[in-house]
C-alpha cells in the first residue's frame, strides 16, 4: 500500500469514448478522489449503487473523483471499454470512468483489486486508502460507504483523518500476463 503522505501519481486516460482527464484537471479540488474499480468484480457490483450515489454527493461538496479500470481488457472483454460506457450510463455515474489500458497508474498507485480507493487532501497527499466499507457480497453487513465516507467528510470538514484504515479486499487486477508488478503474488 502507498504510504500516508504519498504525493499523488500524476496520469492522464482516456476515457471509454477517448475523453482525456487527470488529476491536473481539477486543481482547485479540495480533496481527490481516485478508484480502481471494473465491470465484472462482484466486489464492485456489491457496492456499486451506493458507490454512484456517495460519489455525486461528494462531488457535489467539491471532491474530484475518478475512477480507474485497469484490468487487462483483451483477456477479460467484460471489462472492455465499450462495456464501460455502458456500466457508466446503467448506473449513473457522474465521475469520469478512465481506461488504465498498459496498467501503469495501477503500478504507480500499488492498487491490487478492486474496488481500491484513494484519497488525496488538497495538496495531493494521501490521507486515506482502503476499504469503502465493511461490506461483502455474502457477509450480510450493509453497504454503507461508511470507512472511505468518513475519511471524505473528515477531510472536506477540515477534520482529522483516522489513520485506523482497513485494506480494501476484492478481486485482483487482472494483469497482463508477463507484467505484473512487483507486489503482486
């Protein structure tokens, strides 16, 4: 896991229609948000509907938030980003949906699964990366949004940020073949 007080990997994607963003696009953000997140996780399709729904209102307060596919698309077409257009139209989501297609943001991150978020103060330093809350598919704790909204409200509240944080769990990123990180295994 990145460490707290990590600056913020730069990048610029695509998005499933060739729209380019980054962090850089948002420099005025008070905090930014950044997600690994896929089509066809289960962990993902658990949480996806409070997902859509606590981003809005967190861009709404002024938070930048992306979302990151970084699944090796050629060997899981799920996560293609033709299909992505569609998850984004399907479930409403207002953040920008980006394609990782060589992996190196999720390399530059450490992401490991999805979904994965981290959260970056002002200055783009890490405050926060982990879980969006302790629900499962299966474990039958409700999907809240609870570990990462607390983070999100404590940041854009000028609050202190709880370093007690909880690795996100959840499928791993589906890595190229022959090119996956260091850390992985």
């Amino acid at each position: 896991m990145l460490e707290l007080g990590t600056m913020a990997p730069d990048f610029t994607l695509p998005d499933s229609s060739g729209q380019t963003t980054g962090p850089r696009n948002s420099t005025d953000a008070p905090g930014h948000l950044v997600m690994f997140i896929c089509n066809h996780c289960p962990f993902v399709h658990h949480i996806r509907a409070e997902l859509a729904r606590s981003m809005k209102r967190y861009q709404d307060m002024g938070l930048a938030v992306v979302a990151i596919n970084s699944n090796d698309a050629v060997a899981y077409p799920a996560d293609s980003p033709e299909l992505m257009a569609r998850e984004v139209e399907e479930f409403g989501y207002t953040f920008p949906y980006l394609v990782d297609g060589d992996q190196s943001v999720a390399k530059a991150y450490r992401a490991a699964c999805t979904p994965d978020f981290y959260l970056f103060d002002g200055d783009r330093r890490l405050v926060y990366r982990g879980q969006f809350d302790g629900s499962r598919p299966g474990n039958d704790v409700p999907v809240t949004g609870a570990d990462l909204g607390a983070a999100v409200e404590a940041l854009l509240g000028g609050a202190p940020i709880s370093t007690d944080q909880h690795p996100s769990i959840g499928c791993n990123i589906k890595w190229t073949v022959g090119k996956e990180p260091d850390y992985f295994g």
